[in-house]
C-alpha cells in the first residue's frame, strides 16, 4: 500500500488487468500519469504471466520515473 501512496502522490497510478478473453492468463500493466482535465497513458506493456510481475514492472518504471524528474 505504502508504493500505491507514494506513486498516487507523484501523480502517478498503475493498473493492471487480465489481457482479455483471448490470453486470460496473461496480464497487462498500464502506468498513467495525472494531467490537468484526466489521466494520460503514460507506458502500457502486455503479456505477464502474473498479476505480481506486472505490477513489479510497473513500479519499478515508475519510480524510475520520478527520481528523473526529482534530478
């Protein structure tokens, strides 16, 4: 919970969601980012294996990003 907070105050959010009907065991990660009228798709990547690994890559993008932008 500590990274949803941490992320949500960067301006940040992660979603992850099962690929579809068409590869129900694979899953996908979508990073947004907020603007100024919504949230704007910042990176997406598809095809994990578990919901775990997506939100592993996820989070890890994302606070690549914001030490980036913290420098």
């Amino acid at each position: 919970m500590d990274k949803l907070h941490i992320i949500l105050e960067a301006g940040y959010w992660v979603q992850v969601t099962p690929l579809s009907r068409l590869n129900p065991d694979k899953w996908l990660a979508a990073i947004y980012k907020r603007g100024r009228t919504g949230w704007i798709t910042q990176n997406c990547k598809l095809e994990f294996l578990t919901p775990e690994d997506a939100y592993n890559w996820a989070f890890e993008e994302v606070f690549s990003k914001i030490n980036r932008e913290e420098k």
